[in-house]
C-alpha cells in the first residue's frame, strides 16, 4: 500500500481539518496498516462488511468508527451500537430514531446531518430550508451530539461547481452554529477544505483503487 498520498495531504491541510480513512471495499489488514501510522478514524459505509472488520479488529481500542453510507430504519441499532460518529442522517424520522435507541442503549453518538445541496436524484439529505425551520425540534433531541452537516456533491462538477456547494454547506453550518463540516472526497477534498471542511472523507486517494 502506497501512503504517499495520505502523507502529502496530512501534512497540506489545515491543523482543524480531520482525514477520515474510508476503509470501505478494503480489508482489515490494510486498516491495520494505515493505523499504525497514526490513523485513528476510519468511515465505513455497509454495516454488515464494516461490523466484519469491527470484530477482527477489535482490540484496536484507539479506532474510531464512523457510519457514512445510507441508513437503513433496521440497522439504527447495530449502527448506534457500533459507531460512535454518524455522517449520513438524511431524515428528521431517522435523527429521532437514532436519538431514542441511542437513549435505550445509553449511547450518544456524534452526529452529522446530510444535506442535499443539489438537486442530483441519487442523493439524499436534509431540505436546507426545511432544516432551518425543524432546527428547534431537533435540538431538543436526547442522547445525540449535533457535531455538524455531511454533504456529497454531484460527480462531474467542474472545480468551482464544488467550491460553491461546499461554501452552502459551510454557511448553513455556520448560521447553526455547528463547528463541524464533512465534506470533500478523493475528487474535490481541495475545493472543500478551501470552504471550510473540517473532515475530509477520503477513500481511493489513500487506500487505491477498490477492486
Ligand atoms: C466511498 C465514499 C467516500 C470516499 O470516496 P473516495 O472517492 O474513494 O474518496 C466518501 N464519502 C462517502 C459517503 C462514500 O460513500
């Protein structure tokens, strides 16, 4: 495994900005591998191959997991239990879920709402306008910690595309006052750390190629 990559973009970005290793479609032994060089958070996105990996990899009590893929209502559980971030609540049904079994299992997960910031039908999110307005409500929610706002943007945007979604991201977690941002991928983690990423979810560009 080639961790030039990684190491070039640690040592570009900003002290606040965060580098979640996007460990999906790798094994557990290529986890191993870039842990030992100091990486601690790792994003899956399928619960059943990252519950795999969990367990494998169990004694690693230093990783910190984080949920990033489409949930589904029947995992909410198993997700609350194993992952101590979640980037990817895209429904305030959802969010209330997560709230009420992380009250039961007395957990209380670090939580990032998806947006929808464009209008591509293959992803998911938060209404902004609708977010603003069910803000009060959602704040009220026990046993979770509202860290910040996830965005995935449209492939095939041109460089200042990108930019101007992640400036949206960015101002709508400002106005919240939510410190944190998860956005930027192996394609545009340039543009999102210029507006305001604070975690960057990076997958192909450290790890390679998913088969
Ligand atoms: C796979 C995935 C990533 C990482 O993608 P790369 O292009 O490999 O960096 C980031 N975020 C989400 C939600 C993903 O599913």
């Amino acid at each position: 495994m080639d961790l030039s990559n990684y190491f070039k973009i640690k040592n570009e970005i900003p002290s606040n900005v965060n580098i979640l290793a996007v460990s999906k479609g790798f094994k557990s032994q290529e986890i191993k591998t870039i842990q030992n060089m100091g990486q601690n958070d790792f994003g899956e996105s399928k619960f059943q191959e990252a519950f795999e990996k969990q367990l494998i990899l169990k004694d690693f009590k230093q990783i910190k997991w984080h949920f990033i893929g489409r949930i589904q209502s029947n995992k909410i559980r198993k997700i609350v239990q194993n992952f101590k971030y979640i980037h990817s609540v895209d429904s305030f049904e959802k969010l209330q879920k997560i709230s009420m079994i992380s009250f039961e299992e007395k957990k209380n997960p670090s939580i990032m709402l998806q947006v929808k910031l464009s209008d591509d039908p293959t992803k998911g999110g938060f209404n902004p306008e609708l977010l603003v307005t069910q803000w009060r409500e959602i704040k009220q929610l026990k046993n979770i910690t509202l860290k910040g706002l996830m965005t995935i943007n449209p492939k095939e945007l041109s460089s200042k595309e990108n930019l101007n979604l992640f400036k949206k991201c960015r101002a709508l977690s400002d106005s919240l006052q939510l410190p944190d941002c998860s956005m930027g991928m192996s394609g545009d983690w340039e543009e999102a750390i210029e507006a305001g990423s604070t975690w960057l979810r990076l997958g192909s560009i450290i790890f390679g190629d998913r088969g």
